[in-house]
C-alpha cells in the first residue's frame, strides 16, 4: 500500500483502501451538523467521495489504527474519529497513528448499518469484503494494535457503554479495555476466545491473527447524534492510545 504525503497537512500521509465504498458524507445531515468544518475536515470529506482513505502520522514507535464507521448509521465514533485526527495532526507523536474515520464512506452517507447488504462487522473473515480489506492492511502495514469504535442503541446488543474485548489469543485486548474501562468509566464486556460469540468481527478477526484489538461502544439511537455522545468515543480513542503513551 503506497502513501502519499499531503504537503498542506504537515507530515501527514493518505491512501486508499478500496474505491467502492465512496460517498458523499456531507449529505447526511446529522455527521455535517457535528462536524468543524475547516480545511482539512473538508478535504478527508472530499477524499471519502472515491472510497476509503486511511491516513497515517508518525513513523516511529508502536503502530496503531483507529477505525470507526464500520457501521455507517453509528455516527457519533465517525465524527470523534475525524475529531481526534485534526487533534494529532501537526503534533510530534511517539508512536505511528493511523486513522480511518470513514470506513464505508457510501454507508455512512446513506446512514445505513450495511454496505451493499453486507454486515461489515460480520464479513472480516469474508475475502474481499471491505472489513476483510481492513485486516489484510492491518497486517501488510505490520500495525500492532486496533480500536475499533462503534455506537449502540439502547435497545440492541450490547446497548450501555462498553468495550468489548477477549482473553484469547490476543490476551492483551482485555488488558486495554481494561485500562479504558478504568480510566473513564465504561462496561468491559469479554469473551474467553475471540470470535466465540459471533463471527466477522474486525476485532475479532484481529485478535485470532495475533493482533490485540478491541471494540469500544457508546451509547446513542443509531442514525443521529445524541448529546454527549461524540465527547464520550472521543474520550474512549483517547484512553485507548493513552494506555501506550500516545
């Protein structure tokens, strides 16, 4: 996977996962009354038009991905995401930080749960399947450790705040939730052995290839944005790289 520097962002780098997963993010309406608009939040939403970037700060240390928008109806991890990401981007960092705020771009812009009908939170195992995308970069970029951040509904599984995590074989994800459960106050919810529960799961499928992965979730009515809901995902990303001083 190439990146490419974007001289206007300082040092930061870009590319493309795939380029069927585009959308216009700017119509839907709840991500766009939430989001600041400035310079560089309109030009990741220009870039989401042809698929799924994913962006990259830093070249040192520990690598280390924030993913959100799996689900495209969960909004308030999407626009945390982006938040975070304009945070981190001219600071000196100790570790690689990668960020993909939008993973299903389309989705996202039709504030759909699925992408084509398909369930990416269900699909990492599938090959070819956009989540299945995801892992395969995960481990060509040699990325060692993944949040994935997600919103649940008070009425669906798990439906309170929690992170999700699994003991085996990646013991190291329980640790992390662990930590963020700690820090700010939220559910560990764990599994003996990763993908146990169900399968497809980026965390999941993460965590069986040997790379700790965890799953945070607030708690928000899928399709908007409720109040206080983006400050908590950003401040379960922010517990996440504070476990590995980032």
């Amino acid at each position: 996977m190439l990146f490419k520097k974007i001289e206007e962002f300082g040092n930061l780098e870009m590319s493309y996962l795939c380029d069927f997963s585009g959308g216009y993010i700017s119509r839907n309406k709840s991500i766009m009354d939430n989001l600041d608009l400035n310079k560089f939040t309109q030009f990741v939403l220009e870039k989401c038009v042809h698929g799924t970037p994913i962006f990259k700060l830093g070249n040192k240390g520990t690598r280390i991905l924030i993913l959100s928008g799996i689900h495209g109806n969960e909004l308030p991890s999407q626009i945390a995401n982006l938040k975070l990401l304009n945070r981190m981007l001219y600071k000196d960092l100790n570790h690689t930080l990668y960020f993909i705020p939008f993973a299903s771009p389309k989705s996202t812009m039709n504030n759909q749960r699925t992408l084509n009908t398909m369930d990416l939170n269900r699909s990492a195992h599938i090959k070819d399947s956009l989540s299945n995308l995801i892992v395969r970069a995960v481990e060509d970029l040699g990325i060692n450790f993944v949040g994935d951040f997600h919103s649940t509904s008070f009425n669906s599984n798990p439906g309170i705040e929690s992170v999700f995590s699994s003991k085996s074989p990646s013991a190291e994800s329980y640790l992390i939730a662990n930590y963020i459960s700690q820090d700010i106050g939220c559910t560990v919810l764990s599994v003996d052995f990763a993908g146990s529960y169900y399968k497809g799961a980026v965390e999941d499928v993460c965590n069986l290839n040997g790379i700790p992965a965890i799953t945070g979730e607030v708690v928000c009515p899928f399709a908007n944005v409720g109040e206080g809901t983006v400050e908590r995902s950003f401040a379960q990303m922010v517990s996440f790289l504070d476990y590995f001083g980032a």
